[in-house]
C-alpha cells in the first residue's frame, strides 16, 4: 500500500502535509552528498551549524510556505516562531531538519523530525494531533502517527513510499542507548543506568537521536540524554526532538520521562527549552522515575 492511500479517512490538510514532508524528505536526501560542509554560522543554541543543516532547513521552510498547508513553523535553527501569512490551514509544526547531521560524513543514518499541532506549537506536547519523521539510512524510511497507530513505510526504487511495518508496537527489549558522560550523571540517573546494566542491558548508541529512537522503537529498551552536573536541564530539546519521538513512542504503547514526568506534560517556556530525555518502555521509564521519587 502506498503512502497517499494509507492516508485516506484522516483530514485532507493532515494527508496533503504528511505527502508534502515525504517530498520535501526525497529532496533532502538527494542533497547530502555535495552539502556536508560546516558554515560559519551558530544556531541559536550556539552551535557550529552544518551546511547541510541550513539547507534542509530552507527547503523545509520553503517548501511548506509555498504549500499553503502551515500557519506557523518554529525550527531547531531558527531563533522564533515563523508564521505564514495565507496559509489555508491552522496547522503548526516543530522541525528538526536534519537531526545527527554531523554522522553524513561518516555514512550513519540521520533524520528529519516532524510535529504537528493545531494552532500554536508552544504548548505541552500531549497536545499534539501528530509526528513523524523521515530516517535516511541504508533505506530511507517515513515513520508517522496521526493519533490512529504508528506507521512506517519505505521509499522503494519507483520513488514511492511503501507501506512496510503497520501498527507499531513497542516490545520489550534490553538495549539502551545512553548519551551524555558517566562521571558527569546525577544520582539518580546513574543508579538507573547501574541498575539496567545489571539486568543485562547492551548499550546501542550512534550519536543519532532519530535513529536511536528508531531502533528502540522496533526492538525495545530506552533512550536517554540526561541532565548533568553543571547541565542539570539535559542537551536536548522538547519541541524538536523529545516531543514529536515521545509522542510516537507513547502512542506505539512507550512511554517518556524528563526523570519525574512525561515529556508530553512540560509547558514549553519558549522554543530553545532544553530537558533531559528518557524515550522507550514503561518498564525503563516507570524505573527512572520511581529512583528519582525516591531520592
């Protein structure tokens, strides 16, 4: 079954976004080889911005204005939200252009993260009509949720996005991904970390946060980015990166945690909020909150 057709009974702006991110993600995709140079640029969050980084951004940006189908976007690498006049719907979405791009040079996967709103995207993640995002890997794949299952496809060699795994499910698994560095964990968290290793957890960690949270999502376990001493409120970033995963991984039967509550629950107090992460099964999340209730 092809993507357009596995689209049908939601919202025709809903259909024509997911389609239109899925072309914007073929284009992306094709860029990488002649763009993987560093600019001289930072984001807002102060870091070295990659060519490409801007790129996909642009063409993203770009290509939804042009869409009529966006009112307002707000972007890991742009300052404030952007809102596009005459647009023909009130959807609102975070991107990530290109999550992990510093790994294109050494050929590991990357990917593009998508939330969707109605409305404003500066409010807690729970209110989310939908994710997705498009993983460039050995396969380019689509993974999306439109609050009705979670749902991958992959781009075949016509050009076309194919139906490839329907209703996701999260199963129990003993990986983990940890990112961040050991002597630097809290308390908390590294009695958790100790406590996954004794029960004979394998660390499955690419520097990707899309396709680490891919993997978990299809053979189970955690992802974490933690807060650390002298960085309590973790590296990564709500609207970008934890809510649009936590929300896929929450609706294919996970769960998320900031180390006390789901990442779905945090009122976002502007676009660059940072907070530590914690994507995967109950199990692991229900763990690193109860430690952290404890302490």
């Amino acid at each position: 079954m092809k993507l357009e057709e596995h689209l049908a009974g939601h919202d025709q702006d809903l259909r024509e976004l997911v389609l239109k991110i899925g072309e914007i993600g073929k284009v992306i995709h094709k860029g990488f080889a002649s763009r993987q140079s560093v600019s001289d640029t930072q984001n807002v969050y102060g870091e070295t911005q990659m060519a490409l980084d801007k790129w996909a951004d642009q063409v993203l940006i770009d290509g939804l204005r042009e869409s009529g189908l966006v009112k307002y976007l707000a972007s890991e690498e742009q300052p404030d939200v952007l809102e596009f006049e005459g647009s023909k719907s009130d959807i609102g979405i975070t991107q990530d252009p290109l999550d992990g791009s510093s790994l294109i040079g050494v050929n590991l996967a990357v990917g593009t993260i998508i939330g969707i709103f109605r409305g404003s995207v500066l409010v807690p993640g729970q209110e989310m009509i939908g994710a997705m995002y498009v993983l460039y890997g050995p396969l380019t794949t689509l993974t999306y949720c439109l609050k009705k299952g979670v749902h991958e496809f992959v781009l075949d060699p016509n050009g076309e996005f194919v139906l490839q795994s329907e209703d996701i499910r999260i199963p129990d698994g003993k990986i983990f991904a940890p990112g961040a560095i050991r002597k630097k964990y809290l308390d908390g968290h590294l009695k958790w970390i100790e406590a996954l290793e004794a029960d004979g957890y394998k660390i499955r960690f690419s520097g990707s946060f899309v396709a680490d949270v891919h993997q978990i999502l299809h053979k189970g376990g955690v992802f974490t980015y933690p807060g650390i001493v002298g960085s309590e409120q973790g590296k990564l970033r709500l609207l970008f990166e934890g809510n649009p995963m936590g929300f896929i991984v929450e609706q294919a039967g996970g769960a998320t945690s900031d180390g006390y509550r789901s990442l779905l629950s945090i009122q976002p107090d502007g676009v660059a909020h940072r907070v530590p992460i914690y994507v995967g099964g109950k199990k692991e999340i229900n763990l690193i909150n109860n430690i952290n209730g404890g302490i």
